[in-house]
C-alpha cells in the first residue's frame, strides 16, 4: 500500500483507512455524558501514536453497530447504547486515564477496544476492580491470564498463536536457519518461544534471538547482530516506528536473508510502505491475524463500512463484534449489569446454537428465546472459558514492486 486513498480488491488489505469517508477518518471522538436511561459503553481506541493509524476505522465500525442497534429500537425494552470513545495515544499511561474517565465519569458496563497490548495490561486491574468487562483487540497472553472473574474477552489472536503462524511462513520460503530480531514488549516476547518450537517440529533452526528496546535512537547494532550471520531468514518483530529505522538499516546494510515481519510493523495500514519507499520495503513478508473474509458476516460488514466488495478490514470488525457480543449478551441476561450479562457471551455466541451474523435480527431470536450462534465481521466470535478467541487464521502479504500483493493464508 502506497497510498491510502486507492481502491482496493479482495487481495489487497486496508485495514480500514482507505474507506473511510473524510470525516471518520479524520474525526475525533466527541465526549459527553449519556442521556438518563440510556446503556454507555466505553471504548479506548488509538487516534495518535504508533498506531494511531488503526483507530479511526474501529470507530466507525463501532459508531456504525450502535446506530443499527438503536435505529431497530435499542436494547433491554426500548433503551438507547450511548458509545463513549476515549484516544489511548498509544500510551499505557493515557489509556489508564481514559479507562478511568469511562469508569468513573460515564459509568460505562464496557472497556472495549485496546489495540495494544501495554495499554489493555496496564487498564485490565482498573477495570477489573471496577466489576465491569473488558474487550480487547490486542495479543498478548497475560491480559487474559491469571484471575479475570470472567470479565475478560479477546476478539483477537493470541501472541502466543503468532510466533507458530509465523514459523509456517519459514516453511513456506524454505527458510530453514532464521534469527529473530525482536522488540521487548509483553505482546511481541510472548511469539519468541512459541516460534522456536514450531520451527524446531518443522526442522528448522533458530540460531540466535536478538531483542532490543522500543524507541531506541538506532537500530543499527542489532540489525547487524542478526543478518550479519547470513541466516536463511530473519523473524523480524516490530511495531511501526521501529520497522521503519530497522528496513533501512537492512537495506543500507546490504543484507541479503530474507525478512518476515508482522503486519504491525511492515504494513500498519500502509503506512510502513509510506514511510520507507518501494526500494527499501521490496521482499518483505508480513503476517496478521485475517477476519473471516470468505464468510457472509464479512461480506456484510464490509458493505456496512461503505467499503469495495472485497477490502479486508484486519481490526474494525474486532470493534464492531464487541458492540454486537455487548448488546446480546444484555439482551440474553435481562440487565445491562456487566458481572450478570459477562455470564452470557458464550451462551449467545457459542456453538450450539441457530448461525445468525445480522446483529438486529440476533436480537430479535434472542428475545425470543432462542439459542443462537452469533457470528461476528471480524472473527467467529467463539470463545474459550478464559474468554480467549477460537479459529484463528492469519493473511501473509508479500511487498512486491511497491505494493502489498497475497501470499497466502496460514493458521
């Protein structure tokens, strides 16, 4: 992706930008207390920082459910959502604040959102105190470890499911002897182990794990620490700012492994291409966890978000299905009191139950008491008893000639 206005097709991932109308891009959050009677719902979503790119089409997607929902007459007899959004700045510490503000300020049942991992970690105790749910669209194992009161659930994959996704990638170049260059933090640490198992199963080698802070002011020892061996592949895990100085080192080092990064860091919205150029991005192989793109729920949503037939959002449908899972879950328990309703996502969500993907007629079987399987835009909405999502694939991309082409999916 080199510009994120063009259009794009059923083999192209936009994760969202490229769509949106001016307005939902560019737009802030608007702020104000619900209306008496009315259901708030938080969410704390990225609008500046390092991944400031991925908020805006989240907050469409959750504006967009909550209209719907409203629109064919709320929820819990007649009562309004009234949605919250607050900007994480890519910040544990802002998002700790704006998790306070929604708990304390507008009385939310819900936390949803957290594209990162440091910002969902440092809320989780928060909310957690607070006896309300947290959704999350972010990886790392711990967020739902230990004891959650089963107020935790993660529309996302696991960090742990990563590093196995991405040893499959190895396999698939034939890329045998790999070095891992790595960020430390609790989402990216979380891969490293896992990685070196799957690539141990697979026959394959991991000659050296080289880890290195995030916001350094070079990248340059560490690049060479890893490619400087000549591995067959280098495993690189970065967030965007980081990928960008690393490619240009790799580049400027002349260095000839080959590169599978993740998509947070060697896409991000198409912005890493923005930011490096074709020249420096050619040959780089990125993964990230694909919503169900073959799937009716998809195709509608898409359609919802005003998108082309075909444009992969990789996280609005995460926002979008917390809302839809929310206001179900209300609907089945009769209250919108988040240590009662938390109790029934698996029960409107998980098999058995009658498929259903349209949120306002899943409220419809819902109040009629029927067992429903909700099926969400951004994954299957199945969930395991620590509220971790099931059925997880991820899309590869590879950039070739300045453009992010397919690759392949692998699970």
């Amino acid at each position: 992706m080199t510009d994120s206005r063009f259009v794009v097709n059923r083999r192209t991932v936009l994760a969202g930008v490229g769509s949106l109308p001016l307005a939902a891009a560019l737009g802030r959050p608007a702020i104000a207390q619900g209306a008496a009677g009315d259901v708030p719902l938080g969410m704390v979503l990225p609008f500046s920082g390092a991944t400031g790119a991925y908020g805006p089409a989240m907050k469409q997607a959750a504006e967009l459910v909550v209209s719907k929902v409203n629109e064919a007459g709320g929820v819990l007899g007649g009562r309004k959502v009234k949605l919250f959004i607050e900007d994480s700045e890519t910040s544990a510490t802002a998002s700790v604040a704006a998790s306070k503000k929604l708990l304390e300020v507008n009385k939310v049942e819900l936390v949803g959102g957290f594209w990162g991992s440091p910002e969902a970690l440092a809320a989780k105790p928060i909310i957690l105190a607070a006896n309300k749910v947290q959704m999350l669209s972010c990886a790392a194992n711990a967020v739902t470890e230990g004891d959650t009161k089963g107020l935790i659930y993660r529309l996302q994959a696991k960090s742990s499911q990563w590093g196995p996704a991405g040893a499959k990638v190895m396999q698939k170049i034939g890329a045998k002897k790999v070095t891992v260059l790595a960020q430390q933090n609790p989402f990216i640490v979380a891969m490293v182990e896992p990685f070196k198992a799957e690539m141990k199963k697979i026959g394959g080698e991991v000659l050296d794990v080289v880890m290195y802070n995030p916001d350094q002011a070079s990248y340059r020892a560490e690049v060479e620490k890893a490619f400087g061996p000549e591995p067959d592949a280098v495993f690189v895990l970065p967030l965007l700012t980081d990928m960008v100085s690393i490619a240009k080192e790799i580049f400027r080092g002349g260095f000839t492994s080959k590169v599978v990064s993740l998509g947070t860091g060697a896409d991000a919205e198409g912005k890493f291409l923005q930011a490096v150029g074709p020249e420096v991005a050619e040959g780089i192989y990125h993964l990230q966890p694909s919503p169900p793109i073959d799937s009716p729920s998809y195709a509608k949503f898409v359609k919802e978000m005003g998108a082309p037939e075909g444009t992969v959002f990789l996280f609005a449908g995460n926002a979008w299905d917390q809302i839809c899972i929310t206001v179900l879950a209300m609907e089945h328990a009769k209250t919108q009191e988040a240590a009662v309703w938390t109790k029934s996502v698996r029960e409107v969500c998980n098999p058995p139950g009658e498929p259903v993907d349209d949120i306002v007629e899943a409220l419809k079987m819902v109040r009629a008491g029927k067992k429903i399987n909700f099926n969400g835009a951004g994954c299957t909405c199945d969930f395991d008893e620590k509220g971790d999502s099931l059925n997880r694939s991820f899309y590869v991309q590879l950039i070739k000639g300045g453009k992010n082409t397919p690759f392949g999916v692998v699970s």
